[in-house]
C-alpha cells in the first residue's frame, strides 16, 4: 500500500507533489500506482483485513493514496476525498447538527451558498451570509450557536481576499471552527491550516486534476480528530464518494500541480495588466494587481496570485456577450484550473438569482503561450 516515505516528512512542495502518497508497488515493483477496481478485499481466516482494506466504500487504496498527498500538501493531519467538491462541502455541513448556525462568505462557491438556503436549511441548520473581507461584520454575524466559518479566498468571480489568519483567530476566540475553501489559490500558493483555519476544501475536480477529465473534491483537517472524525463517517457511511479511476487520475495531477499554476498565475497576472490598458474595459479583477482592494493582504499570504481573473467592460451584458462569442482560443465554458484556458459570462451561468454584474466576464488561464492569450481577447474586445 503506497504511504509516504518518512524521508519525505520534511521534503519542499514540489518533491511532496510527486512523491506524497505514491511508493513501488510491492507486489510488481509497478513505479505508476496500478489501478485498483476491485470493490471488496479478501479477508482473513479471522474475518480481518489482513491488507487493511473490506470494502471499496469504505476506503480504497486509490484514494487512501490520493488523501496522504493532499494531507501532505496542506500540511495537514489527514484528508477525506469525495465525489465531487459541493459532497465534500455537503459531509462538513451533516457533520454539525440541526440548530448549529454558520457564518458563511457571501462570495463562497455558489453551489454551496445553495446547500446552505435549500436542504440544509430545510434540515434547520442556520447560516448568515457576510462579506468575510470586512472583520467588523463577521464578528457581528457571529451568534452563541455559531459553529463553523466558512471561507473562501480569493472569493469567485470577483476575486475578494480575506485576511484569513484574523478570521480564524475570531473564530477561535468565539470558540468555532474555521474552514477555507482553497480551490482557487491550490495549496501551492496558500496553506489555511498554517493560516490557523481547522479544515480546508477542495473542488479537485479543478486545478489538483487540472485536465478537466476527473470530478472529486476534499476536505483536509488540521487535527484527525474532532470534526475530522465525523467528516470520515459522513464519507464512508453516506457514501459520496470517488471512483478509483478518479483518484487515480487527480493524484497524477498532483505531480504537475506547483509547475503548472506557477505558469497559469504568471499568464493570468500578464493578462490583467494588458486589460487594466484597455479602454474597451472598465474594471479588472486580480488579487496581483495594486489596484486590488485585497492585493497587501494577498501578498502576505499568498505566495502567487493565481491564474483566475474578471474583468467588466464598457456597453453592459450585450458587450460582454459578444466579447465571450468572439473569443476564439478561450474556450467558452464553465469551471476553471485546467491546461486549456475558459471564458465565461459569469452572470448567465449563475442562474437568475445572481449579483454578480452583468458586464462581466471571468477567465481561467490555461498554459498556452501569453500573447496568444492576449491576442484573442484583443480581437473579441473590438
Ligand atoms: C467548483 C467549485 C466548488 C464545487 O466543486 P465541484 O467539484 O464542482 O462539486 C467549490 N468551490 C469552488 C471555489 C469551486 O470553484
């Protein structure tokens, strides 16, 4: 069963990346992890696991693989994977109980904002939604049934920071718990649980994978128990989980993670500048640039912007569809992290209950070359 090494315990990131979770297979000497299928395990004369696995729901050696590099990579204590990122969002949630309440960012991942106002909701967990940005209104939102904070850093599609270690320490102070949705800054660039958050989240299915070709999301805990523990039950009682070839192929991802959004942030800080140039365009979001509300913040705690941005233009929703219709090497999709780059109008995929302005479009940078890139934006800009 690949664990990792103790030799790696104090290894840098990109060693952990291609190393963490991954060892010769002992049966074969097999250096790329074999595949395994098999849903159940033969057991022991006893009835026990002599290989310490049963049954495939409960856990696998895939993903036992793919959850000690992701732990290893946020420096955590131990990670649960899930079939997608709103399932690992959905296990923390059922791990509260019913008349807990949640301070959740006003700018978290939208299919999360609707667990919160849809089933859980019904299930009477309470929530207040708050701009995290702004310390003053999350500890007004606090109540004395708040369990969970909930984060997300920089914020989608507009890129908000917030100061994350202050958060925590409030949280703390008021004894709940803190949880950083980390998708879009991966833990090559940010690392919550060194931050002081107790959980962090992650939609693999976007920059860990990076192909677009594997759905899965995680949750990695600062400590194996406590919370940590009910989450573990959620994922093998409830059951929402990956598929070995998911796992297989998100922990492949894993290898290329630090090259690849070192390369995409690069471009993507490139191409926020050349907009901030363009008259055709009114406001540009990136946490890189000095004209960001949240850059001074970004810069102490990230160690890269990321290879996500927005930006509005001049002449409303009409202009900013015509600008998506007319690019021609961005892709016109939803989702982000992967190799090839995406444009989206952001407020159409939303869904009507939207607030996020109708002139603007979002970009995830992919790793074609930069002047590409720009070229494409240029001509759909006239
Ligand atoms: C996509 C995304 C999610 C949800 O992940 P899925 O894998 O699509 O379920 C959560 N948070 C962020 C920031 C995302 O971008």
């Amino acid at each position: 069963m690949p664990s990792t090494p103790r030799k790696l315990e104090l290894a840098g990131l990109d060693t952990l990346a291609v190393h963490a979770g991954r060892a010769p297979d002992p049966a074969t000497g097999a250096i790329a992890p074999p595949l395994i299928v098999s849903t159940t395990f033969e057991r022991g004369v006893d009835g026990g696991e002599p290989h310490g696995f049963g049954y495939a729901r409960a856990d696998n050696p895939n993903r036992r693989a793919l959850e000690h590099c992701l732990a290893a990579l946020e420096g955590g204590a131990d990670a649960a994977c899930f079939g997608s990122g709103v399932a690992a969002a959905y296990a923390v949630f059922q791990s509260l109980a019913p008349g807990d309440h949640v301070v959740c960012s006003d700018g978290a991942y939208h299919g999360v904002q609707r667990e919160l106002t849809g089933p859980l909701a019904r299930w009477q967990l309470a929530h207040s939604f708050v701009d995290t940005s702004d310390l003053a209104a999350v500890e007004r939102a606090f109540t004395p049934r708040t369990r969970l904070l909930w984060l997300e850093s920089p914020t989608n599609p507009l890129l908000k920071v917030t100061d994350i270690a202050a958060a925590a320490a409030l949280a703390r102070a008021r004894g709940a718990l803190t949880l950083c949705d980390n998708t879009f800054a991966t833990p090559v660039l940010q690392n919550p649980l060194a931050l002081g958050c107790d959980l962090v989240l992650h939609s693999t299915t976007k920059y860990v994978g990076g192909h677009s070709d594997a759905m899965g999301g995680a949750i990695v805990a600062a400590a194996s128990d406590g919370i940590f523990a009910l989450i573990r039950e959620q994922q093998q009682v409830a059951g929402a989980i990956p598929s070995p070839r998911d796992c297989w192929l998100l922990l492949r991802g894993t290898a290329t993670l630090p090259l690849r959004i070192r390369a995409q942030s690069a471009t993507a800080l490139e191409l926020a500048r050349w907009l901030e140039q363009q008259p055709a365009v009114h406001a540009v979001h990136h946490p890189g640039l000095a004209s960001h509300p949240g850059h001074a913040i970004a810069k102490r705690q990230m160690r890269g912007f990321g290879a996500m941005l927005s930006f509005q233009v001049r002449g409303g929703e009409a202009a900013a569809l015509a600008t998506v219709a007319g690019c021609r090497l961005f892709t016109r999709a939803t989702s982000l992290g992967s190799v090839e780059s995406y444009v989206e109008h952001r407020a159409t995929s939303e869904g009507p209950h939207t607030t996020t302005p109708r002139d603007l479009i979002r970009l995830s940078i992919g790793l074609e070359t930069p002047a590409d890139l720009i070229a494409d934006l240029e001509r759909s800009l006239r």
